[in-house]
C-alpha cells in the first residue's frame, strides 16, 4: 500500500501527520505552501478541487475531509487503537472529530483570515472578536471534558490528535488561554508523545525552507 500525504504547517494536516506516525504507517509527505497558491494550482486541484489539505492519497486514489481520513487510518491500523474498540464509544469519538472539523476548526480561521468572514473594511477586528467569543465556548466544553483525565478517552486516540491542533492553533494566535487548564496540560501531554516530536520538527524543517524561498 502506497500512501502519500499532502501536507502544509499549522493546518490542519497536521491531524493526520500525527494519526499516520502513531500507527506506524510507511508514509511520504509531500509539503506545499498554502500561503504561496500551491493549493490552487492545476496538479493539486486534481487531488482535491476544494483547495486544501490534508489530502492522503491511497494507491493513487485521493481521500480528502480530517474525519473521513482518521476514520480510514483507524481502521487500516487497527492495532494503533486510534480509535476506542467499543461502538458506542467509537461513534462518540467520531463526533468528537466532527466537533472539531465543523465546530472548533471554522472558530479559529477568523484569526488567519478574518477578510474571509466580511469584506466591510475595518472589521476584521470585529471577526475576530465574535469568532474568539464562540470558540471559548468550545474550548471550555473541551476544558470540563479533560478535567481529572489524560485523553478524552481511556487512551490516545485520533479525537487527542485533532484536538492537538486545534488549541495549539488557538495558542498559535497568542490569545489569552488561561482559562483552559485542562486543554494546556493535554497540550504538554501531547507534545511529549513522539509523534508530536516528529511533527513539530518536520514543521520547524518545513517553514524555514519555504522561508528560505520566498
């Protein structure tokens, strides 16, 4: 099985970097700079004409949306366990992800691209500012979650990855996150994971030669 990921830093591809590491898949990650058009040229348009990532192409067959792919990780390394064993749980977690796909990922955008939200001059402060306000709420519902345990689940799973990114997102955008506990020990918690390690390493790598670049 050939897997090949597309993958750009701080998005949201990182999920998958983190879910196809833990499992121990033999994976190639094809880097593409989302600031520089590479998303919306002709040869990436063919794997994914939605203009994003993560993109994990399977024997040549493109598998595009976070949920979908953790799903499909999960199940081709069920030894990985990323995803909990028991049905009732597993569909939770699967709405976990989707929380995170359609709820908390759409909150934070604003922060990155507030201009995409309203066109009115001078609002993107505004954006910003009602965005941040929702994704809180989020962030309090995953803080009371975490309280007294280590993943949302009895183990690591793919929710742990997702939810990764999506506060160290938030941290990224340097907002007052003091409020969250919970969501900051889960961060260390998973920055000690090797997984996390590689990623964040293969990220520092990554940047600075599209830096470089530019």
């Amino acid at each position: 099985m050939k897997l090949q990921l597309f993958y750009a830093p701080q998005t949201c591809a990182t999920v998958p970097y983190i879910t196809l590491t833990e499992a121990g898949a033999d994976f190639e990650v094809i880097d593409v700079n989302s600031r520089s058009g590479d998303l919306k040229k002709p040869a990436f348009l063919k794997l994914n004409p939605k203009h994003k990532v993560p993109v994990l192409v399977i024997d040549g067959e493109p598998l595009t949306e976070n949920v979908a792919i953790q799903i499909w990780i999960a199940r081709a390394f069920p030894q990985a366990r990323l995803l909990t064993a028991d049905p009732k749980t597993e569909i939770k977690a699967i709405s976990l992800m989707a929380w995170c796909a359609s709820g908390i990922h759409p909150h934070l955008t604003p922060n990155a691209r507030p201009g995409n939200y309203c066109d009115l001059p001078g609002s993107e402060e505004s954006v910003k500012r009602v965005a941040n306000a929702m994704l809180f709420e989020d962030l309090k519902i995953a803080d009371e979650m975490l309280a007294g345990r280590d993943w949302f689940f009895d183990h690591f799973t793919a929710v742990d990855a997702y939810f990764y990114w999506c506060f160290m997102r938030a941290i990224s955008f340097k907002l007052d996150l003091a409020a969250f506990p919970h969501c900051h020990a889960h961060q260390a918690r998973m920055l000690a994971r090797t997984s996390v390690q590689k990623l964040v390493a293969h990220q520092k790598t990554v940047m600075a030669a599209f830096a470089a670049a530019s």
